[in-house]
C-alpha cells in the first residue's frame, strides 16, 4: 500500500491501523487530520510528531497495551502479534535471561511506576537486559524522555507496513 492509498482509505480503517500503531486518541485524530499526505514521508513526519509528546494519561493508556519484556502477551490487553514478532530476539528458553528480565523489570516497576518499555525489534534479549540495567540508573525525567521515544519508534516501526 502506498501513502497515496493510506490517503484513500476510509476513516474507520485509518483509526484502526493509528490506533494499532499507538492507542492515544490524541495521536490517532492529528495523523488522521493531515490526510490527504501525498506520500509515506510525510505520514511518517506527521505521526513522529504527534507520538513525541505524550501527556502522563496518554503514556499510561499507551503501556498497558505493552506486555513486560520477556512475557507472552495478552491477546485481550496486548496488541499480542506485534508483541510477539517485536520480541523475537529474546530467547523465552534462555532460563537466565528470562529470570534477570523479570528482576530487571520488576525493579523498574517499583523505582518508575510502569513497565519498561523499549523497541524490542532487531534486539537481542542480552542487548534489551542491558538497556534495562543501564535505564534503571536514569532519573524520572530522563526515562519519561526514554520511554515517550520508544514508543516513538514503535509506533513508527507497526505504521511501516501500511506505507508500503
């Protein structure tokens, strides 16, 4: 599908791709308001901009589609396919890795408040542990900053396929 044919989609369909793409209403209704776009890069610029600063409701509507890294998704809560296909660098057999992943993100939880939360796609797990371990030592503003691009990324990362 070009960006053209994501200018011609209809309302509903667009919403649903958006909302797949990042589940903030804000997000979804100014990428949806700059149609018609003409082509990919400025779809891409248009939902960059609009995922690059989310209120604290926003961010916190945004991670709980979010499963923990190193846990199978909900299909019910989780967008569970991106979810699964996201995380594929990280070896659910590695028994090690999942136990420093679930103390890693359970530390985080208790010093931030919310699941950590990174672009897990084209990482290994070793590589996610260690921007887990090394994000823990931020201060609260710096990992809002951290969080807020990652799902940045993400966002841009699930509206990839739809520009064709």
């Amino acid at each position: 599908m070009s960006a053209y044919a994501f200018d011609d989609l209809a309302e509903p369909e667009v919403r649903a791709v958006l909302a797949e793409c990042l589940d903030v209403e804000r997000f979804v209704e100014q990428v949806l308001a700059g149609r018609p776009y003409g082509d990919a890069d400025r779809v891409r610029a248009a939902a960059s901009a609009a995922a690059s600063s989310l209120d604290d409701a926003e961010l916190e509507r945004a991670l709980d589609r979010h499963p923990r890294i190193g846990e199978r998704a909900q299909a019910a809560r989780h967008d569970a396919a991106h979810s699964a296909r996201e995380q594929s660098g990280v070896d659910r057999d590695d028994a090690d890795l999942a136990a420093r992943l679930l103390a890693g993100n359970r530390a985080y939880e208790e010093r931030f408040g919310r699941v950590f939360l990174i672009r897990a796609a084209g990482r290994s797990g070793p590589e996610i542990l260690a921007e887990l371990e090394r994000r823990l030592g931020n201060d609260d503003v710096t990992e809002r900053a951290e969080t807020l691009e990652q799902l940045r990324q993400i966002a841009l990362l699930r509206l990839e396929p739809h520009l064709g």
